[in-house]
C-alpha cells in the first residue's frame, strides 16, 4: 500500500492509471476495511483518497472497477 501510495502522490498521471491505484485500495476495503482506515489515517490522506474515488467514479468503465467500487464504498460503511 506504501507502493501505490508513493506512486499516486509522485507525479501526475493519466485518469486510467489513477483509477487502477484506487482500485487497489476499494480492493483492500472490500478485504479488511479497518486496517485500510486505519492505515489512510495514519498517512493523512483518507479525504483526499476518497475525494479522488467519487471524482473518478464515473469513468470507472469496466464491471470490475464498479463492482470494487461499490463493494469496497458498502464495506466502509460497516467498518468500525
């Protein structure tokens, strides 16, 4: 996660690569939403991660990216 998290902060990048590192972290909601909280907070990027999930949510194209997004989006919902 510190890969991806270094790699979305670096330089700027097309939509489509973007949408594919978030992808990564709906993924890792959907398999334990608390650590993936917990672990957003602790690098202070939990509104600016999801201010770029609901920015993109639109362009996510195929049913993989929708189905993540909304699965990760409902895990959330029932973290502690």
């Amino acid at each position: 996660m510190n890969m991806v998290m270094n790699r979305l902060t670096s330089e700027p990048m097309q939509n489509y690569l973007k949408r594919h590192l978030l992808c990564v972290y709906l993924s890792a909601m959907v398999y334990n939403p608390n650590f993936t909280l917990e672990y957003l907070e602790s690098m202070q990027v939990t509104a600016k991660v999801f201010e770029s999930i609901f920015t993109l949510s639109n362009s996510f194209e195929n049913i993989y990216e929708r189905k993540i997004f909304i699965l990760g989006l409902s895990n959330v919902l029932n973290a502690d």
